[in-house]
C-alpha cells in the first residue's frame, strides 16, 4: 500500500480524485477521515491532517551539574540534553534573584537575560492531535512506501 499524507482534509480528497483510475472510496481510521484508490494496480491511501498534528515548545527550566552539563527540565520534570555553548556563563551565578536558580536559570519566564540560552534550548515536540497520530501509526504499519504531499513551508516540514 502506498500512503499519501497531505496538510488538509480536502487536499487529501482531491488527490485520491485526481490519482485514482475508480472513484476513491471514503473511509476512517480511527475517527480520521483517509480516502482510498488504485493507482496502476497498486493500492492508495490518502489522509489529510489538521494543520499542527505537534506542538513545539522549550523547557521551563534549564539546570547544569558538571557531572551531566546543561539539561532542560520540562514540566512534567523529564530532561532533555541541551547543547548550550561553553563560553556561556554556567552557575552559581552571581545573584540569585529570577530568572535565575541555584544549578540553572527559569527559561519560561522569558527575560533577557535568559534570551541567548532560550536559542540554544532544546525543542520538544508535543502531540497536539492525538487521533490523528493514531490513525498515521497505523497507516504506516501498513504501509511499503509513503509520499509527503505538503506544502513547501515550515509546517509541512514539521509534518514531514
């Protein structure tokens, strides 16, 4: 099977229309609407996303121990490697008013001087549409070959 991920719900549908040699049939996965077709014998599935499947965020905080480095600390306190530049000042800091703590600096808040450290943060995915990362699980599974038909920009890269 060859599966067909697109931006859109009806970007999805007019593919499977135009690519088909039938008419595409309509069917879900998962409560996510995908359409299938052949193509030259072979069989298709298309399925359209909803925008922002993954939402990208930072770390509230970010600690340093000279034992592991420099790690973002996530709300739910998971960690993340963080590859911050070794000329950046690392603690104990010379205040200890916020942003900053006793091993790391408070990301979340956004200040100033928090700003360089901000840009070398790392960044975490976050799924947004869960049903959709469902039925796309799926699908793959199935699937010997997959085609990323969305557009040129950064939300079709983050799908992608």
């Amino acid at each position: 099977m060859k599966l067909i991920v697109t931006e859109k719900n009806i970007a999805a549908q007019k593919i499977a229309s135009l690519l088909s040699d039938t008419k595409p049939k309509a069917d879900k996965v998962y409560n996510t609407p995908v359409y299938r077709f052949i193509i030259d014998g072979q069989d298709c599935v298309t399925v359209g996303l909803k925008g922002h499947i993954e939402e990208v965020t930072f770390p509230d905080e970010l600690s340093y121990s000279k034992r592991r480095g420099w790690v973002g600390i996530c709300a739910n306190g998971e960690t993340v490697k963080a590859q911050i530049p070794r000329s950046f000042e690392k603690p104990p800091w010379t205040t200890k008013r916020k942003p900053w703590t006793a091993d790391g600096l408070i990301l979340k808040s956004w200040k100033i001087p928090t700003l360089p450290y901000l840009c070398y943060a790392p960044i975490i995915k976050v799924p947004k549409e869960k049903e959709i990362i469902r039925s796309l699980k799926s699908l793959a599974k199935k699937a010997d070959e997959a085609i990323i038909a969305t557009d040129f920009d950064r939300e079709g890269e983050l799908i992608g």
